[in-house]
C-alpha cells in the first residue's frame, strides 16, 4: 500500500485500482502528447475518439458481447436509468415486471410508477426485510421486460443465476457488480451500472443496449432521455462525460491486462468474499444480515452484538487505516465493499483486524 492510503471500504463512490490513479495522476497534464489534460481537449478531437473507441471495444471484449450489442455512455447516475427504461422500453399497450430486492430496486419500481405505467411486481423479499433474492417469480401478462437489481449494495444480496425469463428481455441494473464476474449478456436487453462503484468515477453510466430494443422506442421522446440518440451518435449527442469515461477505459485496460479478465476476477472476488464469510460463519459475535444462499461478493453486510459496538469497530477499524465499514445510514450495522479494486491483501487485514476485534470484545 501507498503511504496515505488507506484500505478503502467505501459503498460507492468507492477505491478505484492504484494502478489506475497512478496513470491518471502520470498522463493528467499532458495526454496522448497533445499538452492538455483529458479534461481539457475536444469530445470531437482524435484523441478523445480513440479514448471512447477503446472503452467501448474494452467492454465488448470483457462481457463477450456480440455485435447487437451497443456501449453507450450516459450522465445522470444509475438513478437516470430507473426512469428512463421504462420511457423507452415499455409502450402503453404492455406491463413491465419488476423483482424488488431493496432500496435499489424500490426506487427503480417508483419511477415506472411515476410515469403511471403499467407495472407487476413479480417478486419481491420485503417480507424478509430484503434479507434474500427471491427464487420464485410470477410475470404479468405481455411482459415488456423484467428488471432486477443484480446486486444490492445496500442489503448485500445478489443474484447468483439469473432468473428465466422464457424469452421476455431482462433488464439489470448492475450498478455495484458489473463486470465482477462472468455474465451470459444474451439474455439482457438493457444493463446499465452506474460507474461510480465498481469501473469509474461518478458522473457516467455505462449502458448496454441490445440492437432490437431500440425498435420499442417511442419516437416523441427528448433526444436526452432516448437510447436511440445515444446509440446513433455514440454518446456524442452532446458532451460527454469524457473525464469518466476515460477512467472507465483504464479501469479496463486493468481488468483486462492485469487482472487477466472476468474469469480471474470472478475467482478472486471469490476469494475475498470467502474470507470474511467465513469469519463471520466462524462464532457468534459478527451476525451476517443477508441470507446464505444470497450473499453478496460485493458488499458484505454484518452486525455486532450491540450498536455501540459497531461505532467503536467502525472507529477502531478507521484508526487502522480500515475505512468505510459503516452500514448504509438506512439500515445500520456495518458493511465492508470489496469490489474489483479491493484487493485480497485489504481484506485479509480487515479479517484480522475484526478476530482481533472480536478477542478484544467478545
Ligand atoms: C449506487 C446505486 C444506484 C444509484 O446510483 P446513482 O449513480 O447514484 O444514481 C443504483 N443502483 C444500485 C444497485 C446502486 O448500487
């Protein structure tokens, strides 16, 4: 680890690879030889072209996506994407299934609603306070889509096989486990990730369409807020978001030549998620929230005997340079984020900091 640096938890924004902020900070003055930093040259010049150009075939390659696929990039967070699915993927004589796993997925349902769509919940895990992923689902009739939440960041869930859909497009928000592990993008219509937890910074999402999705579009949608436009003009519509989707790039550039691929990195998160679950298997003092069968590998989510234990394990693990383990503010307890930039050797210190935790205050 770099002096200053700390082993960073964080739920989202979250640790990007160092290797990545290495060559940010190496090309930021001047880049590609031209003098400017990225921030500073034409979204219409070479360089920036080749930068999109590279991101876009980088994502191709890692999700093994055919050409009917298309990479697009678009602002305004996952958060835009909850409603703009549902305007450009779900005509007025259709109904749109949802499975609700948590927060994510109860804001994305919202949305639909807000446009006063037609919308059947298929599924959801409220009943269990969101604690796993449901493995029965009723689809409506004339299903446009059915949209889940691939990971929940918040309740530290995720899929693990994703459901049959007999035909009918999914749509996954994959905010905080893309590119985490190998996926089947076959049956995808729509994945979209916010960038900001998993492949980038905030202020980008990466959405991938598949081609005969674009035919249910409305045509009297703003130009903004329709895929099409996006897709046509590859992202160029108007400025992009060209400081993300460059970091984007080298994150990557990173999976790709240094991880080895999705594969590997599957393997690895693997690994890291073992670690601390079966810590947390191994007594009585840590409490796992999320059912076994449905564990995240992403966001491990855990409680202490009491809540003033966990602020002085949330305090004493900042004081070992063990940062954001605090549980989202909405249901507590603590969670610690290991996504791709999290290395193994962070999350075998923060195994031995909680044993050591747990001999202090068992
Ligand atoms: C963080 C997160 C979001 C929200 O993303 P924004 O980019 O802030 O809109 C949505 N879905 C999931 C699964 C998330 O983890």
């Amino acid at each position: 680890m770099k002096q200053n640096r700390i082993f960073n938890f964080n739920a989202g924004p979250a640790a990007l690879p160092t290797p990545v902020l290495e060559e940010i900070r190496e090309s930021f003055l001047n880049i590609a030889g031209s003098g400017m930093s990225v921030t500073e040259i034409s979204h219409r010049s070479k360089i920036f072209d080749d930068i999109i150009n590279e991101a876009i075939e980088r994502t191709k390659r890692l999700l093994k996506l055919k050409d009917n696929f298309k990479v697009l990039f678009i602002q305004g967070g996952a958060s835009l994407q909850f409603i703009m699915a549902p305007m450009n993927f779900l005509s007025d004589n259709k109904t749109a299934d949802y499975i609700n796993t948590g927060t994510w997925a109860t804001k994305a349902i919202a949305q639909a609603e807000f446009l006063k769509k037609d919308i059947n919940i298929a599924a959801s895990s409220a009943d269990k306070n969101f604690s796993y992923i449901p493995k029965q689902f009723n689809l409506g009739k004339n299903s446009a889509y059915l949209h889940i939440t691939s990971n929940n960041t918040i309740k530290g869930t995720q899929w693990d096989k994703f459901p049959d859909t007999g035909g009918v497009p999914l749509i996954a928000d994959m905010s905080s486990d893309i590119m985490s592990r190998v996926i089947n993008a076959e049956k995808f219509g729509l994945i979209y990730a916010g960038a900001q937890k998993n492949i980038g910074p905030a202020g980008v999402c990466l959405a991938i369409v598949r081609e005969d999705m674009l035919s249910e579009i409305p045509d009297n949608l703003p130009p903004m807020l329709n895929y099409s436009v996006y897709s046509d003009k590859k992202s160029l519509y108007n400025t992009p978001p060209c400081f993300g989707i460059y970091v984007i790039g080298l994150v990557l550039k990173w999976l790709e030549e240094t991880i080895g691929g999705l594969e590997k990195m599957e393997e690895i998160n693997r690994k890291k998620a073992n670690l601390l679950y079966n810590l947390l298997d191994s007594g009585e003092f840590y409490k796992g929230t999320a059912q076994k069968d449905s564990r995240s590998k992403m966001n491990v989510t855990f409680r202490l005997p009491n809540e003033e234990l966990e602020q002085k394990f949330v305090a004493q693990a900042m004081e070992n340079n063990l940062g954001g383990l605090k549980g989202h503010r909405s249901v507590g307890g603590c969670r610690a984020s290991i996504y791709n930039a999290a290395t193994i050797e962070s999350v075998e210190t923060l195994a031995s900091f909680m044993k050591e935790f747990e001999t202090k205050n068992g």
